[in-house]
C-alpha cells in the first residue's frame, strides 16, 4: 500500500463488524472517521449467532471468496494479538450436505468422543475442524479500538440523515451531529443503506432477511464444538451461555420468535444429556442485510463518485478478508481479483 505524510480521508457509515474490519485495516493507512446511529457492534452484528462457516455450498466466485476466511481470520488474530474466536470445529448432522474440502466423514464413536453429552443420532457425521465461531459484538469493539490506537475517529449515536452529493460526486454527510465533509464513502450500514442510497435514485437490491438468535442459562460445559442439524444449530461460547440459531416464521403466534424459542429449548434439552438444566435467558431477531442474489455487494458504486459499497451476508464470516481487500482497493486502487463477483455493476443501479 502506498505510504506519505498525506493521508487520505474516508468515512466509513455502519460500526458492525464488516464497517470496524473495514476501518480497522483501513486507518493503517487513511484517517478514518466511523459512524454509527447506535452504539459499536450492537445493531446486526450483536444478533449473529458467530459461525466461521465456510464449507457450506456457495454459488460461482463467492464460494472462493467466503473459502479465504478462516485464514483471513488467523491473519488477524495473530495481527491482534488477540481476538475472541474458538477454534472448535462444527458437526454437521445435515443428509442434504456432502463432504467438501476440509469436511472429514466421521462415524459416531467420533462424535461420542468430541460431544460426549449429545445424544447424536446413530448415523455419520461430518466434521470441520478448521471452523469456529466468534463473538461478532467483542470483535467489532476490539477491531474499532485498535482504529482508535491508529488515529480513526468513531463517532456513535450519530444518524446519517442524508447523503449529500456534488455534480455526481459525494461532498458530504448531514449527521444530527452536524455536516460532515466527505469525499470518500463507504457505506456498510447493513440493511440501511438501501433507504441511504434511495434519495441517490439508487434502489439497492437488498432485503432484509430475519433470523432468531436464543441465548440459554447452563450451569456445565454441555457443548464443545459448534453442532448443526436439521433440527438445531447450537454452540457453548462460555460454560454459563448456550447459543442456538433458528430459522424466523412469524412476528408473534405459534410461530412466532418466543413460540419458536420455547421448542427449540425442548429440543436441545431433548438433544443432550443433563440438559433439562438449561434456562432460556433471551429471544432476539436480528434482520441481516440481504442482497437479492445471496451475493455481497462490494465496490465502487459506479453512479456515484467516491461511494463504496459493502453490504453482505455472512458478515460475521467475512468480515476479516472483507477488511483488507476493500482496505487495499480504497488505498491502492487496484482491484482485488477475488470481489470480481461481488461488484454492484452486475445490477443496474
């Protein structure tokens, strides 16, 4: 990356974890300035429920893309020094999967020995030992910190209410903190950059798409790696804590976000031996930003000079190779060959 006394200015919109990745690598090398209209980490990204998950189908580039982020993840760890990721692995009970590179087949006296309190079914297993699961909230706040360490400027409880532009250029932000100058924008607030880009005539083809996240009272370590089924998605970040991820249905009713936690809970009781113990603590939906493809938006928005796009589901599992390739293509300005599929010029916007 190039280096001077002159460091470039960017403004980065959204503190979740993909904004704090991309601000984090960014204040390396620009002054940055982040905004967010509620606190760091605790919009989407408080609600994901944290699965370095890579081995999952993905379509075209993307799945190439999404296959560099647990080394990207390594990188930045050691980087830190630190970073609230366990490295577990993930058991997948899922008949619609097949081994992929990096998935071992196991039998169920494998499973016995990495889950010894889960009442597996009888049948094989796949196994990826190589993923985790992170704490989406403590990285975005250490990733912002050490922004902070290098300069940037994090400004929270401060709404963007327009983006304001200059012969098809930005020019600057109307924030109820005021008016902020700005030439160079990334816009990676999640869902809101649809209604940000609106007043632009950019319809972003983006919808939000809700997700349940159930946090559990245990009083044992029940759970060792990160367990996914048909029936559940389940993992134990501490001894006290259970997170389980389920699918959402309906605003209330029998298949409403309480309704559905209250069966899921039966069935990890069910699921695993003395966990009749575990206590619901919390039911909390989470509208994660998705574009219309299932593939992120990442790049220069081609209607609006100096506008950058990052918007994406995973963002948990993308958030740290995501960081440094949109950090390398704001300061060098050459393109990363592995967003080729990502850029929005693939819609007419």
């Amino acid at each position: 990356m190039t280096t001077g006394i002159q460091r470039p200015s960017v403004v980065v919109i959204g503190a979740g974890i993909i904004g704090a990745s991309i601000a984090y690598h960014l204040s390396k090398h620009a002054q940055v300035t982040v905004i967010d209209k509620g606190q760091a980490g605790l919009g989407v990204t408080s609600q994901a429920f944290g699965w370095l998950n890579t081995t999952a189908p993905q379509p075209g580039e993307f799945a190439q893309l999404r296959g560099l982020a647990i080394a990207e993840y390594h990188r930045l760890q050691n980087e830190l020094g630190t970073a609230p990721i366990n490295w577990t692995g993930a058991l997948s009970f899922n008949q619609a999967l097949s081994p992929a590179d990096g998935v071992e087949p196991i039998d169920p006296a494998r499973v016995q020995q990495l889950e010894p309190h889960f009442k597996a079914p009888r049948q094989q297993a796949l196994f990826a030992p190589q993923e985790g699961s992170i704490d989406p909230p403590a990285m975005t706040r250490l990733l912002l910190e050490r922004a902070q360490t290098n300069g940037a400027n994090v400004l929270t409880d401060t709404q963007v209410l327009a983006i304001e532009c200059l012969d098809g250029a930005v020019a600057a932000l109307v924030t109820t903190g005021g008016l902020i100058a700005c030439e160079r924008l990334v816009l990676a607030a999640g869902t809101e950059c649809k209604a940000l880009l609106q007043p632009l005539g950019v319809t972003l083809p983006l919808h939000p798409s809700p997700s349940i996240l159930i946090r559990l009272r245990a009083h044992e370590r029940l759970v060792h790696t990160l367990i996914a089924s048909n029936e559940l998605e389940i993992r134990q970040p501490t001894p006290e804590r259970v997170l389980a991820a389920e699918d959402y249905l309906d605003a209330d009713g029998e298949n409403g976000p309480e309704a559905i936690a209250q069966r899921a809970l039966n069935t990890i009781r069910d699921s695993l031996h003395r966990g009749q113990e575990l206590e619901l603590i919390s039911t909390e939906v989470g509208w994660r930003p998705m574009p219309d493809d299932r593939i992120p938006i990442i790049g220069a928005l081609p209607a609006v000079s100096g506008l950058y796009l990052a918007v994406m589901h995973s963002g948990v599992t993308l958030a740290a190779v995501v960081g440094r390739l949109v950090a390398q293509e704001l300061i060098d300005g050459q393109l990363a060959p592995e967003l080729r599929g990502c850029r929005p010029s693939r819609f007419s916007l």
